[in-house]
C-alpha cells in the first residue's frame, strides 16, 4: 500500500488514485527569471522520487509541469514588480530571452540531478486563451469581479477559503494577510487576488494580451489550474510542490479550479520542505544563487548532491553545507567502490531479488522513506549472496534512486590501469590530497596539484563519475 502525508488532510494517508492503476501528477515549475538554487533542486527531486516511487510500486504516472514565464510578483500578495520584467531589467534582455536562457539553465541541473523529465512541460505563455477562458466563466460564474480594470478572485464566496490550515494556523494567516503593508485598494477582502491585470502600478510589463478587460496580463496562479487542466483533465490525483507554496499559491488554485469546475479538483497535496543555509532559507531573491552546476565546477558530481538529498526526510528541512556534502562524496564513493568490486557472474537468485525489492518499495511506498532505502542498498551490499544477484538488485533499486550507482562502478574500474603500482598510489593519493585542498577551499593548491600530475603526464578530470584520471 502506497502512503504519503497529504497536506490537505495533514496525514500520512493511505493513496487511491482515481483511476486505478494510474496517476496523474502536476508539479509548479519554476519562476525562470533566475538560476534555480540547489534549495529549488531538492524539491524537484524529491517530486522524481515521489514519480519513481510510484512506478516502482506499479502505477502508470504522467506528470505536467508548468513553466512560470509571466505574472509572477515580486511579493506573492500580489504587488511589487514582475519578477520576469525584473529578471530583464537586471541583465538588460528581453523576457523571453530570460525565459529561455533560465529555462535551459534550469533543465541542465534537472537532468544532471537524475531526475526524469515531465511527461508534459508548459510554459504559462502558451495558455493565455485558457486562461481567459477560466476567468470568463469565473465571472459569469461569480466568483470574480471587476475593479480597477484588473479581474480579482472574490474569496468571501467560499465557505472554506483556507482549506490547508487548521483553525489556529487560520488566525495567524489572517493577521499577516491583514498586515500586509502593501495595499491594494481595489480588493474587496484581503484575501482576494489577481486572475487577470490589465492596470497596475508598473507601466512597462514587457508581455501583454487581448483580453475581454482589455490589454493585459495573467496573475500569478491561474496557469497552475488551467495548465493542469489543459493535459490531466478535470480531476487530479496529486499536486507538488514546495512548502512555501501552500500559501497563497496553492489554497488560491485550489479556490479557481473548484469554483470553476464546481467539484472538487485534487485529492493528494505533497509537499516538500527548504533546502536552508546557515543563514536561513535559500532563496533566488537572496543574494548568490548556489546551484548544481556551480557545485560541478567546484568538482562535485551532481549525483551526490542527489544521495544527500535521499539522506533525509523530505517533510524535514535540510541544511546544506559544503562539510555535509563531503561526508555524502565519502559515504557515495565507497558504495560506488563497493558495487565496481562486484563481478557479473553466476545466476541472479531471484528469490533474494525479491525479498530485497519488497523491503525497498515497502520503505519508499512509507512517505517516501529514502533513508531507510538507502540503508536498504547497504544491507544488499553486504547480503550473502552472489555478486550477480547483488549487481541485479541495484539496478532495480536505482529506478528509483537514480544514483547511477553501476555506471559510475564502471567508470571508476577503467579508470587507469596501465601504470605500475607505485605511480598509481602516488596518483590517488595526489588525488586526495586535491580533495583535501578543495575541501578547505584552497583552490591555488588544488590547482598546483593538477598541474603537477599533468607534470607527468597524468590528466585528471572532475566528472559525473567523480575524479577520473587517464595518461596524456
Ligand atoms: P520558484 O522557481 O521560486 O517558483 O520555486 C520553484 C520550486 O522550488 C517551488 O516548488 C518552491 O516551493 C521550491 N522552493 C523554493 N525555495 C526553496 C528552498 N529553499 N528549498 C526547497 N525548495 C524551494
Ligand atoms: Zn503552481
């Protein structure tokens, strides 16, 4: 039985798709005005292990993602600038120039963590008839009214406008809804948001669109249900995202779609906890973005960074630090030196297999229990039984753990073995000492010790698979 905690119902609940045997899952995507941090990272890998998980215990998923690329604000009540038009400001571009560099940016680090892309990927501007189409009915509908020329979501129709929240977590909301400084004098009630622009307090909105109102632009969260609607239909069985969106991004979707729709739209809400610093939250607007390919520079193959994710909980927030992920390079190396030991032969035991596959998909099929998995993968390292069936239980464990735990193995044992013993362990240990100068953030001795093997003629390279060397 699959269980995961499910926001709306604040419980680890038992999962039962709508149609049985298959899964639609939508996932908010990213706001492509900047790099996405390895914060916004861990949340899209966690939403693949929830993806892999779910195939792993037998359903068929097709998941959509959308792309953020309009009518995202600076402040998530509404007001301040288009981070997009920010975005375009900052590096003197246009928006879509942005779109697209960001965009591209975004999915290196996506598919360089392991994750498998959605099935389907829409950016918000390729919708804006639906959109107007979703505001059009939200007003004949009356749930929406006009003022001030923008169209506003008039929340006083719900009976239950706060549907994540229990009641005291409701006051506290409240208050800052009230205490926001920013007002917008054309709401009705505080809580009331955008569905569609067409005046603000910012004239240079560089994308704009016909519309009913006039000329203008989607506010921040109708792409979400009209982009799920578009490809997953009416109903859907699960929605991701960060925790930072539960409000207001995800209780307003939740408010359009049913008010839309006039049923109820999504049954299961996952939601993933921040990647903090020793500062705090990471976040974009935050000064330097620290992403994965900045990790890749720094010689950190990307697939760690994946393996320290898995380390923990995904309910917990995790803190990042550079001394964390050296432990996360130890502890992978030696599993990736472990399986490169292991030698195809013999015939996999198939009854070994499955008893190792069933405790596996037990423990993710639990919330997502991925350090109890991994813990898994070590007591299969160790099983007594041959190195066939051990090599075949990897295999099966990485569908979901996507660590690329057999390819490294292999990169790791063609790796240089054309030298004699003793220049060889003058090699790692020149290796070592590299990481040992990195580690402390010495990079001009790093650097010297590259060039002092390259010296005798040994090229050594910060790969996927880790430090790989070969002879020049
Ligand atoms: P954004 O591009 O800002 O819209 O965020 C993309 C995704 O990353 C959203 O699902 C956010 O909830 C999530 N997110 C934002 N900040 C963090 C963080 N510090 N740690 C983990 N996830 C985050
Ligand atoms: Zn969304």
């Amino acid at each position: 039985m699959f269980k995961f905690y499910n926001t709306l119902s604040r419980t680890v609940e038992e999962f039962h798709p709508n149609e049985e045997g298959k899964v639609s899952m939508y996932t908010c995507g990213p706001t492509v005005y900047h790099f996405a941090h390895i914060g916004n990272i861990r949340t899209y890998i966690m939403q693949d292990v929830l993806l892999k998980s779910l195939e792993y215990a037998g359903y068929d998923v097709k998941r959509v993602m959308n792309i953020t690329d309009v009518g995202h604000l600076a402040s998530d009540a509404d007001t301040g600038e288009d981070k997009m038009v920010a975005g375009a400001k900052r590096e003197h571009k246009t928006v879509m120039e942005i779109a697209k560099f960001y965009t591209d940016a975004f999915f290196k680090d996506f598919d360089a963590v392991g994750n498998k892309r959605p099935d389907v990927v829409e950016p918000a501007t390729n919708c804006i008839p639906e959109f107007i189409h979703m505001v059009e009915t939200l007003l004949e509908k009356g749930y929406a009214y006009l003022a001030g020329g923008n169209v506003y979501f008039d929340t006083s129709k719900l009976e239950d406008y706060y549907v994540f929240s229990s009641s005291v977590e409701k006051e506290a909301l409240e208050v800052g809804v009230r205490d926001d400084v920013e007002e917008d004098t054309n709401k009705k009630n505080k809580t009331d948001f955008v569905l569609w622009f067409t005046k603000s307090k910012f004239e240079d909105q560089a994308l704009k669109w016909d519309s009913p109102w006039g000329v203008g632009y989607p506010g921040w969260h109708i792409e979400c249900s009209c982009i799920s609607m578009k490809h997953l239909g009416e109903y859907i069985d699960i929605h991701c995202g960060g925790v930072d969106n539960i409000f207001p991004h995800h209780t307003n979707e939740i408010a359009q779609s049913e008010a839309y729709l006039g049923h109820k739209w999504c049954n299961y809400w996952f939601h993933s906890n921040h990647l903090n610093d020793q500062s705090g939250k990471m976040s974009k607007s935050k000064g330097a973005i620290l992403t994965v390919s900045v990790l890749q520079e720094k010689g950190y193959d990307p697939l760690v960074y994946r393996f320290f994710c898995l380390q923990s909980h995904y309910r917990k927030p995790l803190v990042f630090s550079y001394e964390n992920l050296d432990n996360a390079v130890v502890a992978y190396n030696k599993i990736v030196k472990r399986v490169s030991e292991l030698k195809a032969e013999g015939t996999v035991d198939e009854s070994v297999k499955t008893e190792f596959e069933n405790k596996f998909r037990e423990a993710v099929s639990n919330d997502l229990n991925t350090s109890m998995a991994v813990t898994i993968l070590y007591d299969a390292l160790k099983a007594d039984t041959n190195d066939a069936t051990k090599l075949a239980i990897i295999e099966s464990f990485d569908r979901v753990l996507s660590l690329d735990l057999i390819g490294h193995a292999k990169a790791l044992s063609e790796a240089g073995t054309s030298v004699d013993s003793e220049f060889e362990a003058f090699i790692n240990d020149a290796i070592a000492r590299r990481a040992e100068a990195k580690k402390a953030k010495d990079f001009a001795t790093a650097d010297a010790i590259r060039d002092e093997l390259l010296a005798k003629g040994v090229e050594i390279k910060d790969t996927r698979e880790g430090v790989v060397w070969k002879l020049v």
